[in-house]
C-alpha cells in the first residue's frame, strides 16, 4: 500500500506546488521584528518607505507603492490607466490578469478585457494588436491599455524576449497606450535575461512586483511608475481595502528579499533545468518536457494522455510504495499541481535544499518508468 501525502516519520517531503509556499527565514523573521514602524496611511512608515524608494530605483520608476497582494496590484494599475468605466484593456488570453484575478478588472473596474492569443513564449502577435486597437466609435469600447505578464505563469515560466520588449514598447508608444507588467516574478526574468529589472522593465509605464512568489517574503507586492501614477494609486489602494498601519513588520521582509534571496535565483533556475534534464534523458513518451522552453524556476511536465493524466502524476509523486522505497532507499513525497489537462508544474524555490533535487529525480526517474512499464504490457 502507499503511503499518502500527510507522510510520516522518515519521509521527506519536498513541495514544489508553488513559490507561494515559503516561510520566511530565520534572517528574515529578525528583520521583520526589528523594522522601525509607522503609520503607512499617514505615510509614515519608515520601512515602507525604504522599500518604496528600493523598488522605484531598482525598477528605474520614480515612485512605488506597497500593496497587500499582486492582484491587487494589478488592479490598482488597470484602474488608475483607465479611468473611464467601459475603457478597453489588450492582454494575453493567458495571463493570470484574465484567468486567476476573478475577473476583478471588469468586477471592480468596470474595464473590458480583450484578449490577444499567447504566443508558446508568453508573447502575443504585436500585428494582431494592432488590428485590435479600437478608437472613438459610438458602438465599441475604447482602448486605453496594454498588459504583459513576466514571467509568464501558464507558458511555462518564459521570461518574455527583450527584442520583443522593444518592439511592443515602441508600438505602444506609436499607438498612445500605456504598458502595464504583471511582474509576479520580475526577478526571476531578469535574472533568467541576465539584465538589471529596470531593463527588462524599460517600456513600461507600470509594473507590479511581487515579493511572496520566488523572493520568499510572506506577504506583498509593489507597484511602480511616474509619480503622479502613485498618487492616484495611492488613492485607489486605500478604497479597495489596502491601506494598512504599521505595515513595515511585513515590508521589511520584502527588502530582505531583494538584499538576500534576488540573487540567489539562478540557483532556482539551474535546478529547475536539471529536474528537467533528468526527465528528458529517460526519453518517456508517458511523461516528458520541453527543455529548451525551461528558462526560470517553474517547470511544466507533460503528461501523455493515453498513459496518465496530470492528476494521476501529480497522486503518484505524493505516494510512497514500498518497493520504491527499497529501491531508492528514501521515502520521497514530492508534491506537485496540476495546471493543465496535460500537463502538471513544478516551481523551485528557496525553501527547497540542494540535496532535495537528486530526490526528487529518483522519484520521477521510479515513477516514470513505472508507467512506462504499465504502457508496455499495454501494448503487447
């Protein structure tokens, strides 16, 4: 029988679910408990405010804003863009803006979504943008925004192409419309481009930034751009529930993060490509990757349909059987999420060990050729 996910003693568990998952370090925790505090509202937060001005030189803005959560975030920048309700937003018909903010943009915004199909590399058609731009007629919307995600969740982790940067930027610009980056994971995309974030940042007339995905904080993200941008924001932050008090016992973890766990991303990235590379050198046809596209520190493995679904996949590496026990000689539990009909993601984070890669690849190595013998005697 196998033991379920709970595990027990001598099993080692390693979950790759999400980066969201983290807890704060014991560095990290001594920072928030030492952080001078104020009031945020009356912007009179000591420790806000350093990470305000941190993120604003970081991401080469003017001004930045703490905020409770990244869609929040992203809500707030959508808002302040377009502040005629029935305004019109361009996005990918995969980003996390359409598909995982509950709709918020319209909910709470009043603003029309229309989406342009994402590219494999999270990238859209900047031709079909183009044709998308819809002006002053008495039937239609008007468009008022564009908006990205980097990296890009649901395309595997991709860090969006700076060539591709440029070009969208420059048609922007050409077109009159703001940018907006959903920069969930910022960080990893500049460190996976190997450029400074205000690069990768360069064209856009605002971002989001979160610090609670691959930077290991417990809670929040920042949002920048001009200064009167923030202003506003600032305003639209506080009716949408988001202006705390003595909020720099949380934004202090955020600058640790940038201090202290920014710069060990590509130690993410590479284990991500080894986990990879281990699946990709079985050769399955039952579960496999597209190792080319890995590049930060989210992977998506795929599953064969006729063999397993990503369900399955994602139960199995959460079981232990005793026979793979034996032949590992470790009970692995290795968590992992389903986030396709074919395919399951693991991210990488740093919470996760340097030992704990080469056991998770003897468990998917086991399981992979577990179901490859099912596929075998299938067939014959």
């Amino acid at each position: 029988m196998a033991s379920q996910v709970n595990g027990g003693e001598g099993h080692v568990v390693v979950d790759m679910r999400s980066d969201t998952i983290t807890l704060p370090s014991k560095g990290m925790k001594e920072a928030m408990v030492s952080a001078p505090l104020g009031d945020d509202v009356f912007i009179e937060d000591p420790t806000v405010l350093a990470l305000q001005d941190k993120v604003a030189e970081l991401l080469g803005k003017e001004a930045a804003l703490f905020v409770p959560t990244g869609t929040m975030g992203n809500l707030i920048c959508v808002m302040n863009h377009c502040r005629s309700r029935g305004s019109e937003v361009l996005l990918g018909h995969l980003s996390h803006i359409h598909i995982y903010e509950q709709g918020g943009i319209s909910q709470l915004g009043g603003v029309h979504p229309r989406t342009l199909r994402n590219l494999p590399d999270g990238t859209f058609s900047l031709d079909e943008m183009k044709k998308f731009v819809r002006k002053d007629d008495v039937h239609l919307p008007i468009t008022e925004l564009v908006c990205i995600e980097n990296t890009h969740n649901v395309a595997g982790g991709k860090a969006l192409p700076l060539h591709w940067l440029d070009e969208l930027g420059a048609t922007c610009k050409a077109l009159g419309l703001p940018l907006h980056m959903d920069g969930a994971r910022l960080m990893n995309a500049a460190a996976a481009l190997q450029v400074p974030p205000s690069r990768v940042v360069e064209h856009c007339d605002s971002v989001s930034l979160c610090l609670s995905k691959g930077l290991g904080a417990p809670i929040g993200s920042v949002i920048a751009g001009r200064k009167d941008f923030i202003v506003k924001a600032r305003r639209l932050r506080k009716v949408l529930g988001g202006g705390m008090r003595q909020v720099g016992v949380i934004a202090a973890a955020g600058i640790y993060a940038l201090d202290h766990v920014a710069p060990t991303l590509q130690r993410d990235h590479a284990h991500a490509r080894a986990i990879a590379q281990a699946v990709s050198d079985t050769g399955s046809k039952s579960i496999f990757v597209d190792l080319e596209g890995v590049q930060t520190n989210i992977l998506l493995i795929e599953c064969n349909p006729e063999v397993l679904s990503p369900a399955q996949l994602a139960t199995r590496m959460s079981q232990v059987t005793e026979e793979e026990a034996s032949a590992i000689g470790q009970r692995i539990i290795a968590r992992m999420f389903q986030m396709t009909d074919t395919a399951v993601r693991l991210v990488i984070h740093c919470d996760i060990r340097d030992e704990d890669i080469p056991l998770v690849i003897a468990k998917l190595k086991y399981v992979i050729r577990e179901f490859d013998h099912k596929k075998g005697k299938a067939e014959k």
